[in-house]
C-alpha cells in the first residue's frame, strides 16, 4: 500500500508543484497524496482516512491555520502520525512553538523540492520505525497475554477432576494433566505416533484384549471436525482396570482452521459398579416379581384376587386376619338339581371328573362378565359381580346357554342331560377373613347372601333355571331387553319383609320362550289374583295357562297352592 501524506495549504499552485514532483512515485502507488484547503478540511480528511502517514501543512490559512491544527491533533489519538510544517517565515518563535505543539520536522518558503523529497523520505522512515516498534509492542503484549491465558488454562484444567488429553492436528500428543496421568499412570510419551497411542496408554475396547480402535477413538473423530462421547473404553494399569467415559471436541483457531482435539477422561468405576448392581438388583426383583406372580396365580385359585383387591391390597401376602370391607354387590347362587341322584350312578373319581368339567365349563362366563367365583361348595357356585347386576344376568344366561350345549355332547354319550337353577340377589354385604392364628378364610356375610341361595332353592319350585330379586330387577340398566315375567313373593327368613321375584327365561328352548311370551300377562294376573286370596279366579287363570303350555310349573305350582286353599 502506499504511504498517504495530507497536504494542507490553501494555495492551488503547491499542489500542483506537489503533484508534479511526485508524479513518477504517484504512478508507481509509492506515494498518494491528499489535499485539504485548511485546517478545518483537514480534519475531515483524518476522519475519513485514519490511515495518513504524513500530515504537510502550512501556517498561514483562512479559517483554521497549521498551529491550531497542529495543537487539535494532540487530542487524536494516532501514535504513528508525523507533522511537517511549512512557514513562508523565518520566525524562529514560530518554528519552535511548532516543535512544542508536537511537529516532526519544518520546512521553509520557497520551498526547496530536493529538501521536500529529503525531508518525506527521513518521516516515512520514521513512521516506518514507528510502526515496526507499535507491532512488536503489540505482539509482545499479544504473547503475555497469551501466556497468562495459557497459564491460567492450565491451571484450570490441572484442576479439573477429570482427565484432559490434548493432541495437535498431526494426531501428537500435546498435553496431558495430573487427573489424566493418574488415569494412564503416566504423562506425555516424547515422539509418541498416533497409531501409537492405544498401544502406549493402554487403551482397550471395553471387556476384550482388543486395542481400541483409533477411527472409532472420540479425540481422532475430533481430528476431524466431530463432537463425539463414548463410555466402552478401558485403560489398564497392570491388573488395574479403568472404564472411562471419553468426550472429545475439535479446536479452531480464528481463520477455521483446526489446532487441536481436546478429550476428556471420566473414571466411571463407580458408576459401572452401580450399574451393575442396579442391573443385578433389578434382575434379582423381576425374579422376586415372577415368583410372587406365580404365587398370586397359585392363590388366586383359592381365593380370588377380586377379593383381596376390595380389601384394598394387590397380593394376598398383605392380607391380614380380620380384615373386612363393606360393598354393594350382586350375588349369584347355582347348582345342579338332583345332584345327589346323578352322583350315585358315578364313581368317585368320576364324580370329580364330572364336578370339574362341568364348572370348568361355567367359570368363564363369570370372569368375562366382571365376576369372581367367591367359592365352590360341592356342584354349587357362589359368585360375587361388583360392577352392575347387568354383569351377573349375562353371566347366567351365558351359563345356561352353555349348559344347552354340554347337554347336546352327553346326549351323544347316552348320559342323561343335567339341570341346574340360578338365584341373583344384589345388596349390601361384609367381605372379610376369619379363621384364627394357623388357618385363615375368606368369606362373605349378609342377608343379601342368604336370600340369593334361597332364591336359587326356589328354582326348584317354581320349576325356573333363572330367578332374581327385586332390587337386582330394579337396577338392571334395561330390564326390557330380557324375557321375564313376575313370578311372586317370598318372605325372607327373619324379616316381616317380602321380597318379588322375577323369572328370566332367556335361556329356555324357543318354543318355552314364545309360550311364556304369549302367557306372561295371563300368567301375572294369576299371581296377583293369588296374593290377594282370589282363589277361583287364580285357579282358573292357572288351569288356562296350562292348557295353553303343559310345561309350565310355576302355573302348576300356583294351581296346586289354589287347590290346598
């Protein structure tokens, strides 16, 4: 670049003198020159090129001259600009209130070109010195600074608790701190290659003899531009093992251009062992889960995990004596009718055989209803439904559909098809164990209880497979889509209550359906008509009822009944 020099004077003709002079200088970009009229344009040429060298100006100019020009430049800060001044006198004072004001040099009018040259020469020379010295200055504070930045890097990181590895850009180990040389058991190895590290730090792929592979290494990946963490690294001291996690970045200087890669070393010992704990701790519980599992399952076919659950537990390992909860339940009774008979033709094994089939086939009618089997008493089943009554109903009608089907395959066998009747009541009851110190139950207590199993008792009078109660009728959610008809009235044991039953007949053979269909309104008018001791017009409504379906029991039961009366 070439040096600038800003001439100062108002008079037209120097500057071209000035330009004349240095015309070949001028075409060579040795020289430029700037030309400002007065002080004031000066100035403004300072503000717009910061980088003249050399400022050549006269004393005498309209509206600032060369001393206040000379003395506002002190306020500038510009550590390499040099003044020459021109005065068309030869006023000593002048020159030397000039040289106090800070001028370089000073040259008279008219001026000698030869001592103009001479006199740019020794300035730019000047300058030049100048200039030279404020660089080195400047790199020698650069360097200071640089070295307490160095400094107190390293101090930083010999603090750091974990290990620091810094490689240059060939791959050379380049520093290493104290938490990192008690990680390798030793420091920075002179002349070391990159294919030499893994081998020199004992560095291995975690759990085999294999040297880690530097293309998979974090700081060689950080070589080339990537950030990358791994923690299956292994560094061996003799018999001594070290898992280490190893994080590794790229360093750029300010052009982009990359240094350095700087890793760090995390011993994880600890966490490794906590891991493998954790993993042995967590395995150690799937199998203890597992177990009780198995041992939930196991006693859930004795006592149903229903049960415990309304206690408010979920193993039955929880389940404490004593232990009772109060809830609005439905209950179902079943059994098969003449039982006593059928079991007389059997063996014993085959009369186990027989229970076991047979209720293998009803339970799951229970459960895919919402239901729990409370208990099995010989061919009997007594089932708790906790949701709505709607549950138990379906329930019941699936078993005697199902029952529909078991009797088509004994019949194939020749044996002789089974019966059986179902009574639902809902209401309060008592969940709870009882038993003493060595032998624990569980058990159910209400009146609620009591009434279903008669309820299911009286399926054998009224010849119904399906009976239920009043308040189970009440709160089914739409009693209208099932077959029923009421059935009568029964006094439950103890109370001045009755109760009304009511006949489900979902489940019968289609004909008997559409019969008790047509029959229904007949069939209540007769029971109405017998509970309010109108005995001949029972009698007759019955009588009618029969003709019109000889399979009718409940109507020869009610006919029967009128007839003692």
């Amino acid at each position: 670049m070439p040096a600038k020099i800003l001439v100062v004077d108002d008079e037209e003709s120097f500057r071209l003198i000035i330009s004349q002079k240095f015309r070949k200088r001028i075409r060579k970009k040795d020289l430029q020159f700037i030309f400002a009229s007065n002080g004031l344009r000066a100035l403004e040429k300072l503000q717009s090129e910061p980088d003249i060298d050399i400022i050549l100006t006269d004393i005498t100019m309209p509206e600032m001259d060369g001393l206040t020009l000379l003395s506002t430049l002190s306020d500038i800060r510009h550590p390499t600009l040099k003044t020459v001044i021109i005065s068309a006198s030869s006023d000593l004072t002048l020159v030397r209130k000039a040289m106090n004001l800070g001028a370089f040099d000073f040259l008279t009018k008219p001026i000698n070109l030869d001592d103009l040259e001479i006199t740019i020469n020794k300035t730019l020379n000047h300058v030049q010195q100048l200039k030279y010295a404020l660089q080195q200055e400047h790199l020698i504070e650069a360097a200071q600074q640089l070295y307490e930045s160095e400094k107190r890097l390293g101090k930083f990181l010999e603090t750091l608790p974990v290990g620091v590895f810094v490689i240059d850009a060939d791959g050379t180990p380049f520093y290493i701190n104290q938490a990192a040389k008690n990680i390798f058991g030793k420091g920075i190895v002179a002349e070391t290659t990159p294919e030499q590290i893994p081998q020199i730090y004992h560095i291995y792929l975690a759990g085999t003899e294999q040297f880690y592979p530097i293309e998979q290494q974090p700081i060689f990946k950080a070589l080339k531009g990537e950030n990358s963490t791994v923690d299956n690294m292994e560094i061996r001291q003799g018999e001594k093992i070290i898992p280490v996690e190893v994080s590794a970045s790229p360093i750029f200087d300010d052009t982009g251009q990359l240094i350095y890669a700087i890793a760090t070393f995390q011993d994880i010992t600890e966490r490794k062992k906590a891991e493998a704990e954790r993993i042995q701790f967590t395995q150690q519980l799937e199998l203890k889960n597992i177990e009780l599992s198995k041992l939930n399952q196991s006693y859930s076919r004795f006592v149903p995990k229903q049960f415990f659950r309304f206690l408010g537990h979920e193993s039955i390992l929880d389940v404490s004596l004593g232990e009772s909860v109060q809830k609005k339940m439905s209950i179902l009774f079943s059994d098969i009718r003449a039982f006593t008979t059928l079991s007389e033709s059997m063996t014993l094994a085959e009369n186990f055989k027989f229970i076991n089939n047979y209720l293998s086939r009803m339970e799951p009618f229970i459960t895919a209803n919402y239901g729990f089997i409370d208990k099995y008493i010989g061919d009997a089943i007594m089932a708790l439904f906790g949701r709505c009554p709607d549950d138990a109903v379906q329930a019941a009608l699936g078993m005697l559909s199902e029952l529909n089907q078991y009797n088509i395959i004994r019949n194939k066998y020749q044996q002789s098809p089974i019966t059986i009747g179902i009574g639902i009541n809902t209401g309060s009851l008592m969940l709870g164990t009882v038993g003493g110190t060595n032998r624990m139950d569980t058990t159910v207590i209400s009146d609620a209880v009591n009434l279903a199993s008669r309820l299911q008792n009286l399926t054998k009078v009224y010849g119904a497979s399906l009976i239920i109660s009043q308040k189970t009728f009440i709160e089914l959610k739409d009693y209208t889509k099932y077959s029923y008809r009421f059935l009568g009235q029964v006094k439950v044991k103890g109370k001045k209550d009755v109760v009304s039953l009511f006949e489900l007949f979902d489940a019968d053979p289609p004909e008997i359906i559409e019969l008790k269909k047509q029959t229904k309104t007949l069939f209540e008018a007769g029971v109405i008509s017998y509970y309010s001791q109108q005995m001949e017009e029972a009698t007759q409504i019955f009588q009618e009822i029969i003709n019109l379906n000889h399979q009718d029991k409940a109507a020869y039961f009610y006919l029967d009944l009128g007839k003692r009366e």
